[in-house]
C-alpha cells in the first residue's frame, strides 16, 4: 500500500477540521500538513505546529525556490503548502492538506496524483446551523463565508470525490474508505 496526498475542501462549517481531527484519531499513519504563512501568530500558536511563520522576504526567497506545492495571498497575507515537508512526510504517512477550492485545484496541477476530496452540506439551512452551533463567527462573517458557498461547490465537477457530511459516522467512514482505496490503487 502505498501512501497519498488528500487535499480536503468545502464550506465553511461544513465540517472538515471534525472529520479531519477524528481520521487522525483512527489512523496513526495520517499527519495534517503544516502550511507556511506571513501574518502574525495569533495568542496561543506556536512556530511549526499550527504554522511555519515566515517573514515575507522568506517567503518570496521561497516562491522563488519552487518549494511551494501551492500559494495565496488572503487578507494581505502569503500562506503556502511546503513541498518539502509534504514530501518528507509522504515516506511515511498519507497528508492531508485541508485548503479551500482554488488552493486545492493548484495542489492538483502541482501534484497530480493527490486525490482531491469536497466535503459538502446535506442542505444549505444544515450548515447555516453548523456556522451559528459552531458559535465563533458573527453574522457578518458567517454571511461573508457563505457568499462564497456557490463557488465552492459549483467547483465539486473538478474534484475527484464529493462526500455528503450528513450523518457524522457515515461521512467518516466513507472518507476513510476512500483513503484505503487510493492506498491500494
Ligand atoms: P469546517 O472545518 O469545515 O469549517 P468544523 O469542523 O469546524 O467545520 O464544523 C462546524 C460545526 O459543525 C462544528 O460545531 C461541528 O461540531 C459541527 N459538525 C461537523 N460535522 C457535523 C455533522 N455531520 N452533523 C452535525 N454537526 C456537525
Ligand atoms: P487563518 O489566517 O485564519 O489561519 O487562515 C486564513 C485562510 O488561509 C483560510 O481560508 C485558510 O484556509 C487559508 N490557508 C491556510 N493555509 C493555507 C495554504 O497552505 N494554502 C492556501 N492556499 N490557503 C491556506
């Protein structure tokens, strides 16, 4: 069995870092990778497990060297996916890279044999729910994160797989059996 490249997308809210954390919790052999980004750590953030904070020179220095897999800029900030440490990883574990659509379909260009996977909502009014239950946004930026749920999902054709996040149980299970199967391929 060999290891692979998931790159999960979707909405906001619908779930992804849930269903992430507990794959991770099943399987020894899944890491998350660790994107690199210029902004600042937030309190509590620390260099190298939730980021790799770079200042913008080094991070140019590193476009440059081609050692991202993909980059943006959001909010005036870089944040990128270090090939380096996606590769490292990769020798011994399956990565995950949780990013949103348009960083997803550059990591395909970059590494065609990742699997691209959208997680999705079993109805708008269903992640409504999750983005106010979630309780960390205001109303303003949830409706500023579901201005952009029509691009997501209108991308869903350009993904390899598109899991339904309804009941919780069965959405974990089936984004593991798609792990096990792109293992075996
Ligand atoms: P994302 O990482 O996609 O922004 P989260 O993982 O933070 O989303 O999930 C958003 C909220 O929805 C959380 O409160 C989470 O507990 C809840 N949630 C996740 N999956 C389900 C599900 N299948 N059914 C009901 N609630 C869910
Ligand atoms: P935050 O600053 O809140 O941690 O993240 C801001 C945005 O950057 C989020 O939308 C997040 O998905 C995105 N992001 C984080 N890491 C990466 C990355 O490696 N590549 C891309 N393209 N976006 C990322």
């Amino acid at each position: 069995m060999k290891n692979v490249l998931l790159v999960i997308s979707g909405p906001s809210g619908v779930g992804k870092g849930t269903l992430v954390k507990a794959l991770k919790a099943r399987r020894e052999d899944v890491v998350e990778s660790v994107s690199c980004t210029t902004r600042l750590p937030r309190e509590g953030e620390t260099h190298g497990k939730e980021y790799y904070f770079l200042s913008k020179e080094e991070f140019l220095r590193r476009i440059d060297e081609q050692d991202f897999l993909e980059y943006d800029e959001h909010f005036g900030n870089y944040y990128g996916t270090p090939k380096s440490f996606v590769k490292e990883k990769l020798q011994t574990h399956s990565v995950i890279l949780e990013i949103d659509v348009v960083g997803g379909l550059n990591a395909k260009k970059a590494f065609p044999d990742c699997l691209l996977i959208m997680i999705v909502p079993p109805s708008v009014e269903e992640l409504k729910r999750r983005l106010k239950g979630r309780g960390t946004e205001s109303d303003e930026a949830i409706a500023g994160r579901l201005s952009r749920l029509e691009y997501e999902l209108s991308k869903q054709d350009e993904y390899d797989c598109v899991i339904v996040n309804d009941d919780f149980d069965r959405a974990l299970n089936e984004l593991e059996s798609v792990l096990d199967t792109a293992r075996c391929k």
